[in-house]
C-alpha cells in the first residue's frame, strides 16, 4: 500500500516553502501592484492644460500658493516659470487668479493700499506706497500692449519743497523687452503715455530702453541716430505705398497676382537755405528832393604899386580903398539832390532734408495663358505695345522725372507655376470625440495593452514557478519484511522518481509497473550520493519506464538540469 502524507499547517506549508521563494513572491506581487497603481493613475489623471507660461519667480509663488488653497492638481515646467493645471478647469482658474491680480509680473498697483492700514502709516510710508502704485499701474499698462512682452517702470518725482526757487522737474526710465523691433512712433507712443500719468513729466525727460541695453528714446538719444531713424521711417514708407500704388495699377492689367514690383527710394538728407535780392530799375520812385544855393563875392584893389609901412596898416588900406579902384566878384551856385527808391525783392528759401533724390523701379509681369479646346494651356509673352502702356502708367503713377535720374524697368517674364494649396480638410469628431481625446483612449489602449504583455509573458511564469509546491517524499512502497522505505525529499533523484511514478499512472504505462499483489523479496541495495534506501525492484522499474519511454525521460532529466542551474 502507498502511504498518503498527512494535511500540513500552514506555518509548516511556508517552512516548506522557504524564505528565497516567500521573498521573491513578495517581491514579484509588489511590483505587480506597482505597476497596476501607476496604470490606474495615469488613465485616471485628467489632461493637463497651459495655465501661464514666462511667470517671474514672485508670480509662479503665488500662483502656486492659491492653487494649493484651492486644492487644484497642478504641474510646474521650466524652473518654475510655466504652470500647467487640468485642462478642464484651466479658463475658470485664470479668472480667479484674475480676481486676485494674478500674475502681477512681479509689481504691484493700487491694491497695494487694499491691504494696508492707513491709520498707522507714516507720510514717508504712504507716499512710498503711491509711486510703487503708480510704478506697478504703467508698467501693466505699457505690458498690455501687443509689441511689448515685459516693462518696468522708475519715477523720480522731486519733493516739493517750501520757499524754493528752482523747481525740480521729474524724469521717468523705462526697461522694456519687446516681442520685435519697435517703430520709432511707438517708442514715442510709450513716452507720452508715461509723461502724460505723472504730473509735470515731460516726454523728452521720459527714457526707453530695451533688454539688450539699446536707447530707443529720450532726453540723452543722439539727434544724429535719431534723425536717421526717421529718415529711414520715411524711405521705407514712401517705397511701401509707391510699391502698393503699382502693383495695384499693374495688376488691373496683367490680372491679379501676375505682377511683381520693387521701389528703391533714395532721399536727400541735405538742408539747404537759399537767400535772393532782385532789384527793378523800372519801378524806382523819388523818395526825397533837397535843394541847396550858394551865392559869394570877392572883392580886388588896385593900387600905385608902392609899398610903404603906412599904407600896409588896415586903416590905411581901408582909407586908401576908396582912393584906389576895386574889383568887384559875385558867384552865385545852386544845387538840388533826389533820392529814388529802387523797387527790392528778397527772396529766402529753406529747402528741407528728405526729399525724393531719385527713384527706381523694377516691374516684373507675367504673360498670358490661353486653354485650348482639350484643357491644355499655352503661354504667351505679352507684346512690345502692353509693355510700353505699361510703363507709361507706372511713369505717370510715381511722378517720373528725368532730371532727377529716375529709372524704370518693366520686364516680361514667365511666373513659375505655383502648386495649388491644399487646404487642410476639417475633419469631422468621430463619434463626438476631439482628436485629444482619441489620443487619450489610444494611449489608455497601449497601457492595457502592454499590461496584458508583462502578465502573461512575465508575470504569469513567474508565479507559476514561484508557487509551485516543493516536491514531497516517495511513497512507501512494501518492504521483503513488510517494512516500508521512503526516499528523503531533497533527494537528487526525487523529482526523478515522482515524474516516472506520474507516469506510470497513465494509461498505458501500467503494463511496465507490477501488481501490487507480487511479492518483493529483492535485497536492498545502496546507491552512492542518495540519502536512503530503496528496493533493487524500484530501480527495475524506472529502468523500464525509462526504456519504455525516452522521450518522456529525456524531457525529464533536461527539467533536472533546468533544476540545476
């Protein structure tokens, strides 16, 4: 008879079990239970959505302060700066943050005294508080244009003080970081902005600048780099408007698109003052007329000849006068002056720089296509006489000036044909569902299924070879004496001897097993490395089995050196 081993308890089930296999199953069911909570959580976290991108330190804190308070699931990217949230509660988180004057871009405004007690606060305190206000307010302000990203705004309001004199007038700088290069008209739009917020600020005091360091305007910008950015303003202008003005002439002719037109512009920056007098001799008038008469006489004696010491005293010659003849000499003169004005015109001319100096245009345009009656099209250049009109009408439309040098080339040539743009079709939400949400059924769909994968290709052997029961001891089989011999588990022939006594119990293999009725009286033998002993007829037997059966055999012992190894 074959003895049946008895129920083991459960303690001596895990005795027989042993540690290395308790630690592995451990092991194997907490990786397993792993991988099964980051599954569920991931097909259970719902998309995440851009909240604010580009935040400053100061902002991504509080922001992230009032997601916690709010109990909101949230994700921080790039050293902080940019916040992503669930993406069906992203639009209703910006307008609480909104609420709460969130992102600031690290400055405050007015609400700055929403939170402050007025009762305690000093002078120097409060008048702190409304120039960071004030600072905060424009800079939000100069921020909510398109063309700028980031602005900070400094004010420096001198204090007025009592019985002075010289009066302090406040400045302002500004550090702006634009999306793009800015105009110059914009830079001056942000000036008047600032100077128009502060009291007595004046734009030319108002400084701009970029994050590269570059002076865009102000008080201290070079007059020279200054005029030449408008110059420039101007040259692009002018090119820009005769460029549109032609192409819009050309291409009522030539057809839409079958023009191309290039302005050069070259302007003259020399100032030029011009100063002329012309007189008109036909046109004098007497301005004045003075009149002069002179009238003289002079008067000669004759005398004797002789000339004595007497007759040369005045008396004498005075009394000797009337003796002696005398000649008498009368000169009358008349003079008369006319002053004439002259007929004076002064011209003075201040030609300004900037002008047209010269202009020249290039003018491609395409020729003609004609169908024919099976589809096909042909080309034709345009002819010497459309190409004359042409270049009569942008003559006329720029205001062409041979003195000036200006120059124009209008040239026929064929366009290289355009493929024809497909537009992308708008597809249709299958079955209701936007393409993010396909994208998320299709990546729950390759988590289930590489989930299946590692179960039953790792997992699944894994366990099957970790819970197998350990191999038990021989069966009792019947002695010469009646006495039984069991083989010791542990044993290197015992998954051996369990293997063949399986087999035998199959059909066919009970003809290679004996009775149990026949008598056993073979001697016991020893066999060298097995603990025990066990009857000569038992080796018999699985001899049989074995010769019976080598394929079975050959699996058996490939599975012992499986064990083995």
């Amino acid at each position: 008879m074959v003895a049946s081993c008895g129920e083991k308890s459960v303690p001596d089930f895990l005795k027989a079990f042993g540690l290395a296999r308790l630690g592995a199953l451990a092991g194997v069911t907490a990786a397993l239970i792993g991988f099964f909570f980051y599954l569920t959580t991931e097909i259970l976290r719902p998309p995440m959505a851009l909240l604010y991108s580009g935040l400053d330190p100061r902002d991504s804190a509080e922001i992230a302060a009032s997601l916690d308070a709010l109990k909101v699931e949230y994700e921080l990217k790039g050293d902080g700066s940019t916040i992503l949230v669930p993406q069906d509660r992203a639009l209703r988180l910006r307008m609480d943050l909104a609420s709460e004057s969130l992102p600031s871009g690290g400055t405050v405004g007015y609400e700055i005294f929403d939170s402050q007690d007025a009762l305690g606060a000093t002078n120097f305190l409060q008048n702190l508080n409304q120039l960071r206000a004030l600072e905060g307010e424009l800079s939000r302000t100069i921020r909510a244009l398109d063309a700028v990203d980031q602005a900070r705004v400094h004010l420096v309001i001198p204090k007025r003080e009592l019985f002075a004199r010289d009066k302090a007038e406040p400045s302002a700088s500004i550090v702006i970081r634009p999306r793009g290069s800015l105009a110059r008209a914009q830079v001056q739009a942000i000036q008047n902005l600032v100077a128009a917020a502060v009291e007595g600020l004046s734009p030319s005091r108002v400084s701009v600048i970029d994050d590269k360091g570059q002076l865009l305007g102000g008080s201290m910008a070079s007059d020279e780099a200054g005029s030449m950015a408008s110059v420039e303003d101007r040259t692009t202008s002018l090119e820009t408007r005769l460029r549109a003005e032609i192409e819009q002439i050309v291409s009522s002719i030539v057809g839409p698109g079958k023009a191309r037109v290039q302005v050069a512009a070259e302007l003259d920056l020399n100032r030029m003052t011009r100063e002329s007098v012309t007189y008109d001799p036909d046109g004098q008038v007497a301005r004045s007329t003075s009149t002069s008469q002179t009238t003289s006489q002079s008067q000669d004696r004759v005398s004797d000849g002789t000339v004595t010491a007497t007759n040369s005293l005045p008396a004498d010659q005075a009394a000797a006068g009337g003796q002696n003849g005398q000649v008498v000499d009368t000169k009358n003169q008349s003079t008369e002056t006319v002053n004439y004005e002259v007929s004076t015109e002064k011209l003075t001319e201040i030609i300004e720089g900037g002008g047209v100096k010269r202009l020249s245009v290039a003018v491609v345009v395409d020729g003609a296509y004609v169908t024919a009656a099976d589809g096909t099209r042909t080309y034709q250049p345009r002819t010497n006489e459309e190409i004359d009109q042409i270049t009569r009408l942008v003559r006329s439309g720029i205001g062409f000036d041979e003195k000036r040098g200006d120059r124009i080339e209008v040239v026929n040539m064929r366009f290289a044909e355009m493929e024809a743009e497909v537009l992308p079709e708008v597809e249709e939400p299958f079955f209701g569902l936007t393409k993010d949400d396909i994208i998320r059924i299709a990546e729950m769909l390759i988590l289930a299924i590489i989930s299946i994968l590692l179960i039953f290709l790792i997992f699944r052997p894994m366990m099957l070879r970790l819970l197998a029961p350990p191999t038990p001891g021989l069966p009792a089989l019947p002695g010469a004496s009646g006495s039984t011999a069991m083989v010791q588990a542990g044993a290197a022939g015992t998954p051996g001897v369990l293997a063949m006594q399986q087999m035998a119990g199959q059909p066919g293999m009970q003809q290679a097993l004996p009775s149990p009725g026949i008598s056993d009286t073979s001697a016991m033998i020893d066999i060298a490395r097995v603990e025990g002993q066990v009857k000569e007829s038992s080796i018999k037997k699985v001899g049989e089995i074995v010769s019976n059966h080598p394929d079975e055999a050959m699996a058996i012992m490939r599975s012992w050196l499986h064990e083995a190894t």
